[in-house]
C-alpha cells in the first residue's frame, strides 16, 4: 500500500513538473515574441494582418534558434556529466567549443569562409575532429577511455586549440571583427537556411541522447557495475559521444560558444526530479530551452538601445544560479 502511494506520488510530482515546464516555455516564448526595443502589441500574435506582424515573424525566427540552441546544449551538458560521472563536465570538456571555434577561425583566415552557412559546416567538422582526437588521446593506456582520462585529454586539446584560436584572432583583424558576434554567443541575424541546414544534426543528436537513458544510467553506477549489467561500455561512450557531438557541435556553430546552459541546467533538473536520466535528459532540454530564450529576451531591453548578446546574458543570469547550487550541496547524485 505504501508503495503504491509512493508511485502515485512520484506520478503526480511528474505531473506538476511537466506542467510546469510546458508553462514556462509558453511564458517564455510569448515574452520573446512581444519584448524587444520595439514594443509589439500582444494582439499582433493572433492577428495576421496586424501592423506588427512583420516584428512578430522576425522574432519567431530568433525564438525558434533560441529554443533549439538551448535544448541542445542543456543536453549535451547532461549527457557529457553523465558520460563523464564529472559533476563539473559541459560539452566544452571533451573539446566540442573549442573545436567548433578553431574550424570556423581557420576557415575564415584561410578559407575566406564569410557566411553563417559555413560557419556551420567548419564549425561542425572542427568539433568532431575535437571530439576524436580527444578519445584517441584518452584511449592509451591499459584502461582505455576512462572519464578521468577524458576530461584531461579534452583540458589539453581545448588549450593548445584555444591558443591557436587566439592568436589567430590577435593577428588578423578582418577575422576578429568577422567573428566577434559570433564567439560572444548570439541568436540574432541567423538566415533561415542555417536554421534548416542545422535542424537534422540537432534532431538526430537529440534522438541518439535520449536513445542512451539506459546506457547513462548504467554509466552512473560506475564502470564496473555497468559490465557487469551487460553494457559494453567502449560502444556506449562512442554512442553518447557522437550525440554530444552532434547537439553541441551545431548549436556552436550556429549561436557560438553560449556558456553555462549546459553546466547548471542539468543541476537545475535533478534538483528537482532527481537523477533518473529517463527525467533528467527531457527537463534538461525543456529548461535549456526557456533559459536561452529568456537571456536572450531580457538582453534585448537590460541596456537600451543596444543588445547584450545572449551568451553574456546566459553568464550573468548562469553564474549566481552556479554559486547557489554550490552552496545548497546539490552537485552529488550523478
């Protein structure tokens, strides 16, 4: 009997979460379309041929960027903390955003490349070629690609990328001014056809993350129990690597670098559904979806009548959410 309430407990807690969830995206969502340095009128939303209708379209296309951005890089971020047992993991660790930037920093200095389409492209070769170097790396060893091994290997290769990144950028001004915008984070002026090229990595990404709940949830048990349990753990990383890859590789090279998103939101989540990753992976890519969307609402008002990127926004609003996760000890439980 006692189970019995428990389930229906934890059933109805699942139910309000949801609901919650699905709230906040529409608040969220709504505020974006309406809030900007133009004030549109809420009636501009069911009206086709109101004035405003133009602003509305312009914005849907920003939101709907913002939405699949966020989700991605809040999923890559669980998936990187559980594929790393690594609390403190993003997808920068296994050397994603680093790869992303040195491919599309290269391609414009010596490539000529000038379009957001191609950032996406370079961006998206720069970081699966990250992303291996890295597991080749940390497959030395008689252990093979252990999470400790990874997380240094990525430290490495995200520094010495990082240094050749910088000093390009140092260099050669035209590619500085060129990808400014870009390596701040932003979700503003991306053409429709980078939306479209970058949605089938993102959907692809998103159905291998959610496809490995298992293999996540035996990985949390550690390497040994997970044997043990029948996982072959070499194939599961490489399974999960590749849509860490796929999530966080093309939500860079579309919005750039956006940090924090895929550190706290999976914090934020198993705050409050506990760390079944069966939960934890659809929140994480519900809340990675409204953060991005709000940072990205609020910098267009916080400094009229100018924007803050939302990469800049997605820190100061990530950076005392980080601290209070800190300081309220909810960091354990991978």
């Amino acid at each position: 009997m006692e189970r019995v309430s428990a389930d229906a407990g934890a059933s109805r807690n699942l139910g309000v979460g949801v609901l919650v969830l699905l709230l906040a995206l529409v608040t969220v969502c709504i505020g974006s379309l309406l809030i900007g340095s133009t004030s549109v009128s809420p009636a501009a939303l069911l009206d086709p041929d109101h004035a405003d209708r133009a602003v509305i379209i312009k914005r849907w296309d920003r939101t709907l960027l913002g939405l699949l951005v966020g989700a991605a890089f809040a999923l890559a971020g669980a998936c990187m903390q559980g594929l790393t047992r690594n609390p403190l993991a993003d997808p920068g660790l296994l050397g994603v955003n680093a790869g992303a930037s040195f491919g599309i920093v290269t391609a414009i200095a010596w490539l000529g490349a000038s379009s957001a389409l191609s950032y996406l492209w370079f961006g998206l070769l720069g970081a699966a070629v990250a992303t291996v170097v890295v597991h080749l790396v940390a497959s030395f060893g008689r252990l093979g690609a252990t999470p400790a091994k990874l997380a240094v290997a990525g430290a490495a290769l995200s520094a010495g990328v990082g240094s050749w990144t910088t000093a390009v950028l140092l260099t050669d001004q035209g590619t500085f001014d060129q990808i400014r915008r870009w390596q701040v984070g932003s979700v503003a002026g991306r053409p429709d056809e980078v939306l479209m090229t970058c949605l089938p990595f993102l959907a692809v990404g998103g159905l291998i993350a959610l496809a490995s709940i298992r293999i996540l949830n035996a990985l949390a048990l550690g390497e040994d129990l997970a044997r043990g349990l029948g996982r072959r753990t070499a194939r599961d990383r490489l399974l999960v690597g590749a849509a860490i890859v796929l999530l966080a590789g093309a939500g860079t090279a579309v919005a750039g670098p956006i940090a924090f998103i895929g550190l706290i939101v999976p914090h934020l989540v198993r705050a409050l559904v506990g760390p079944d990753y069966s939960r934890v992976l659809p929140f994480s890519l519900g809340y990675g979806a409204v953060l991005v969307v709000a940072s990205d609402t609020v910098g267009r008002v916080v400094l009229p009548p100018g924007e803050v990127p939302v990469g800049v926004m997605a820190t100061v609003i990530g950076v005392p959410v980080f601290l209070w996760l800190v300081a309220r000890r909810r960091m354990g439980g991978l």
